[in-house]
C-alpha cells in the first residue's frame, strides 16, 4: 500500500467521525488528568446521572489496577425516534450535529398496508414509543499517575427497548412495520460522560477526595 492510499484512507476516516454519529460501532476517545483510580471509582455515579429509572444500569465486565470495562445504559427519551419521513430522518441527523446534546437515537422505519386489495386504506396511526434504552461500553485505562483514557463504545439497545418498538408495531392491525436504519449520535453521549466527570464529579481535582 503506497503513501497516497494511506493519505486517502486517513481523510476518509477523519471525515466520517466528524459527523459523530454512525450506523455502525466506533470507539470515541476522552483524556482525563485524573488518576485511574478516581475516574474508576466515579463510574457508578456516572452510571447513576445517565439512568433515572430503579432498574440496574451497570454492569462490570472486568477491572484490575490499570483499566477496567463497563455497560451503562443510558435510559433517554427522544419525542423523534421513530420517523417515517427519510427526510425529517436525515434533517434530524443533521441538527444533531449542530447540537451535541440532542437526543442519541434516531430510527427510520417504513410501513405497508397489510391488506393491499382493500378499498379503503385506513390513515396511519401515530407510534407514541418516545423512551429508549441504550447499552454503552465505558472503558478506561490507567496512561499515567494522574492521566487516565475513557474510551466509549455503542453496544446496542436493550432487549426491552427493541421489543417495546416490536410489540407496537404488531399492534397494529392495518399496516406491517419494520425498522429500515437506525442513527446513533456518540458524540452526545461523549459530551454527556465528559460534563459529568469534569463538572458534577470533579475528577479531576485530586488535591481534593470530598468531591467525589
């Protein structure tokens, strides 16, 4: 592979995460000057500020004295997240660019009457689902005495979520539905994980072990 294929290869990639939302799993990077240690041990009040439900929302995958793994879900609503219109789909995208605090779900689903003889095809009715449970993989490892990465990973949605949008959708005795894509804003939750750890929890103030 020559030196222009791998200039090509690099300002592809670096475009496409610029838009900070993808159809499929990235890995998004935050550098923290905090020991591993206090970021470590901020993860369950992170977890905690990301879910307001009473249900579990965090999950160790593993941890020892220098990295550590964990699925946090991320219990949101989004008044969007099912569109039927391609274009207010992509205008949702779009927005979402502008503003990384909007909503980390879209989905575009598409629809067709199930009786396609019948005379009279009865209006559309509205999907009220506005709540949605998203699985984040939260990763950190330990840099130095007081530099720690977090790195973020989209795993999917809950198996709830998925089957609450399912079970609307064989409610409904007119019109066969199926989700056609589904866009996922990361760097929302970036921001969000960032905000947290920085403003509410303060980790990087190690001078100071109240403030955690």
């Amino acid at each position: 592979m020559n030196k222009y294929t791998l200039i090509i290869i690099f300002f592809v990639v670096s475009a496409s995460r610029l838009f900070g939302q993808s159809d499929r799993t990235e890995f998004y990077s935050l550098k923290f000057m905090a020991s591993y240690d206090r970021v470590r041990e901020a993860i369950p009040d992170l977890a905690a500020r990301l879910n307001t439900g009473d249900l579990k929302n965090l999950t160790t995958v593993y941890q020892n004295d220098s990295g550590g793994s964990f699925h946090i879900i991320e219990r949101s609503t989004n008044p969007n997240l099912l569109v039927d219109n391609e274009k207010e789909y992509l205008k949702l995208q779009a927005d979402a660019q502008n503003d990384p605090y909007k909503p980390s779900i879209y989905k575009f689903y598409k629809y067709e009457p199930k009786d396609k003889t019948a005379s009279v095809i009865p209006p559309k009715k509205p999907l009220t689902i506005t709540a949605y449970e998203a699985v984040w993989a939260v990763t950190i490892k330990k840099v130095a005495k007081k530099e720690t990465n977090l790195f973020l990973e989209f795993k999917g949605e809950t198996k709830a979520s998925s089957e609450k949008i399912h079970r609307e959708f064989a409610l409904d005795p007119y019109y066969d539905s199926k989700i056609v894509n589904t866009a996922i804003d990361d760097r929302r939750m970036r921001n969000l994980i960032r905000d947290i750890l920085l403003k509410e929890l303060h980790v990087e103030q190690d001078n100071d072990p109240s403030l955690l």
